[in-house]
C-alpha cells in the first residue's frame, strides 16, 4: 500500500485531506465528526471578533442537471465567542492528537492585534495558523479579508506580525480576487511564511430569480456578493497553483483549495505543485463518509503507477507549465473519427461548421450511409469537435508526425532579430 501520509510544512497528517475553513469546520462535535469518518486535519472557521451572519446565506449555481456545479456563500467568520472555539480546539486536540488542526485566524492588519489573537489561540494545542487574508465578502468591508489580501504590503506586513509571536507554522491564505496572485505569494514569503494556501473564495452573484427579480441568495429583499466555490472553480484555482509553482523564486509549500471533489482532482492539485489539499464544498454537497471514496482511490492510484508514497507527486507537472509563448508553433494535432463508434448525432459538425474551420465533411459510402470524416490538411486541432462530442472513443485527437523542428514564438523572434541584425 502507498503512503498518502504528508509532511505540510513541518506539519504531519495522515493523509493529504484537510477540512478548509468554512461550515463544516464551525464546532468541535462536526471536526470530531470528521476525524472520526478519516479526514486527516481540519482548519478551523476563522476566529475573529464573534460576527452577526444573515439568512440565508447559501447559493449555488446547477447546471445541466447536475447539483451544485458552483456554491456561493455570503456567511462570515464564526459568530461564536472564541473561548467557546479555543475549549472546543483544546477537546478535539486531545481526542485526536494523530490529526491536524489550523486556526484560521483574521484580525485587521495591526501587529498588536495579531500578535494578541496569536498568543491567545496557541495555547490550545493547534498545529499551525492559517492568516485569512482571502474572505471577499462582508470582512473585507471591515477592513479584513480580501481587503488586506489584495495588497502585497498588507500581506507581508500580517504574515510578519503573525509569525513574530507563532510557535507553530504559519500559512497566509491567498485571494484570487486579484491580477497575480504571484505577487501577494511572494510577499507572503517575504513575511516569513511557513506555507500558503490558495485560492480563496471568488466574487461572486449566483442568480437572480426571475419570478421575484430578486439576487440570490436573498436577505429580505436584498442581496450582496459572496464567495464562489465548488467545482466550477477548479480550472482557476489549478492555473493559481500552477503560476506560483513555477516561479524560481518562490519556494514554499503551497496547500490546493478550490473545488475538489474526487481523488482525481488531488492528484491534479499536487501534479500542479500542491503539497496537501483541503475540501469544502464536496464534504458539503455528500457529507464527510466521501473521505473512503478520496484516500481509497488516491491508495490504489498510486499503487497502480508503482508509486510509494504521495509526496513523489507534488509539482511533478510545473515544468511542462509555461507561458504560451514557449509553445512549440510547429506542433501538429488533427482529429479524426471513428465512424464504428460515432453515432451520427452531428454535434462536432454543426460546432466545427459554425464556429470553428469547416474541416468536417457529411459524406455518403457505397451502401447509402452517412458518415463524417475530418479534412485533416485543414484542421488546426483545437479539440472542439472532440469536446462537444457525446459518444467516449468516436472522435481521436492525433498527434502528427513533426516535419519541422520545434519553434516557439520565442524562437521565431530571435531569429528574426538575428536575422535582421545580419542585414
């Protein structure tokens, strides 16, 4: 059996699974819940000043018939006094000292009173911080959250202040309600962090009800951004990862958030450079029993490709992710149909005939039958008819035979500079 046990940060836990900071991490009888189902840490709901919250709260975005496609919240940090979470903390700690806890912590960016809730929550037993400097709704209003998150000198500032009173790691939670998130990363490190997580929730408006014309959801009348997460969010939490992976100056561990359903998805989040991940919208969508269903398919993945333990696949992938520009322009992929598996439903030709290059042909054989077949001399292979087609197996994306040596735009420019330095 593989080892899917993980060093994060000087932190062990058991496996690469930790609860994020949200809901289902709000007292201690549902993070022993948790523990008890398999989950290897959780990060507790931000201790902050106990909040007031609204109803209702909760939003998501169903699309096609599938459930929960996107999640959207407008709740705040926990709205319990934090001598109630700190109790709480210091019994789920003693019960399961095996297991991981985070607080997640938000104060305004004040060493004071980062230095005080600090010392304060320590003392508890936790395992390491996480500094919420991502929240986009409601504390960034108060001058915390994302407000703080979207300045790399308030970043660095709070990670310092943090980490000048912490006995245990401190990771800085990134907002990706930003231009490059590489930036508040770096200032992170800068500020001493241990690690960092990413992505925070997303701005977010989930619908508006066309009956009533009102946002969702809706307080009486009313409505606000909120946080958007879930497995819509996934291709932009994975892009996050990856550019911060990939710059040579930044050398921290990175834990994967957004959108996380499947062992799958972990694989991909430490394919991309993440040392560990954490789950929210999943274990709130299907309860915390799909933690069997993420470490059993992540065992028997790695035991497939031989592999000992899950650490061996962190950032395995960050050197084949760059910037377009390194792209190689002389590369070639065609697609081509397998008219004994496709079912002449025509999706790929009307797509590829409306909106992309008219390359797939409606032709007849010798007994009458219609039948598809790509021009290949006039694909550009942008994958769209292998995208909209239904059927698994019936379209194939090949790649050629290179007739030219690689050349990215890179390339292309400096030759032409060299070329007309010569003349």
């Amino acid at each position: 059996m593989a080892d899917i046990s993980i060093n994060f940060a000087g932190i062990k836990s058991p496996n690469p699974y930790w609860l994020a900071s949200a809901p289902p991490t709000n007292t201690g009888y549902q993070v022993q819940r948790a523990f008890e189902a398999g989950w290897g840490g959780a990060v507790w709901k931000t201790l902050c000043e106990p909040v007031l919250n609204v109803t209702s709260r909760f939003g998501a975005h169903h699309f096609n018939g599938q459930r929960v496609a996107g999640f959207n919240n407008i709740e705040l940090v926990s709205d319990r006094p934090i001598e109630e979470n700190l109790k709480e903390i210091y019994e789920t700690k003693k019960l399961f000292p095996d297991r991981v806890i985070i607080a997640s912590l938000m104060v305004e960016p004040d060493r004071d009173k980062w230095h005080e809730i600090v010392k304060r929550v320590q003392d508890v037993g936790v395992d390491g911080f996480e500094l919420n400097l991502g929240c986009p709704h409601g504390m960034s209003e108060r001058g915390m959250g994302a407000a703080v998150g979207q300045h790399p000198d308030l970043v660095e500032k709070s990670t310092l202040y943090a980490k000048e009173v912490a006995e245990v790691p401190v990771i800085t939670k990134l907002t990706p309600n930003i231009t490059d998130i590489t930036a508040t990363a770096r200032a992170a490190q800068r500020g001493g962090a241990d690690a960092v997580s990413m992505i925070n929730t997303i701005n977010s408006l989930v619908g508006v009800d066309l009956d009533t014309w009102n946002p969702t959801p809706n307080v009486n009348g009313k409505a606000a951004h909120g946080g958007y997460c879930g497995p819509a969010v996934k291709p932009i939490a994975l892009n996050m990862i990856g550019e911060c992976a990939r710059q040579s100056d930044f050398n921290i561990p990175i834990s994967g958030i957004g959108g996380i359903s499947t062992w799958q998805d972990t694989v991909e989040f430490m394919l991309m450079g993440s040392g560990g991940v954490q789950v929210c919208t999943a274990a709130m969508h299907h309860g915390f029993s799909i933690i069997d269903d993420l470490t059993e398919g992540l065992s028997n993945y790695l035991d497939d490709k031989g592999i000992a333990s899950v650490s061996e696949l962190i950032g395995k992938s960050v050197e084949k992710y760059t910037d377009w520009s390194d792209l190689d322009l002389n590369h070639r992929v065609v697609a081509r149909i397998n008219n004994d598996v496709c079912i002449n439903c025509n999706k790929c030709h009307i797509a590829c005939e409306d909106t992309s290059h008219q390359c797939i042909d409606m032709l007849v054989d010798e007994h009458g039958n219609d039948y598809l077949k790509v021009r290949e001399d006039d694909c550009v292979g942008c994958n769209l008819c292998s995208i909209v087609c239904p059927v698994e197996g019936a379209i194939d994306m090949i790649d050629l035979k290179p007739t030219e040596p690689p050349m990215s735009w890179n390339d292309r420019e400096a030759a032409l500079r060299q070329m007309n330095s010569s003349n």
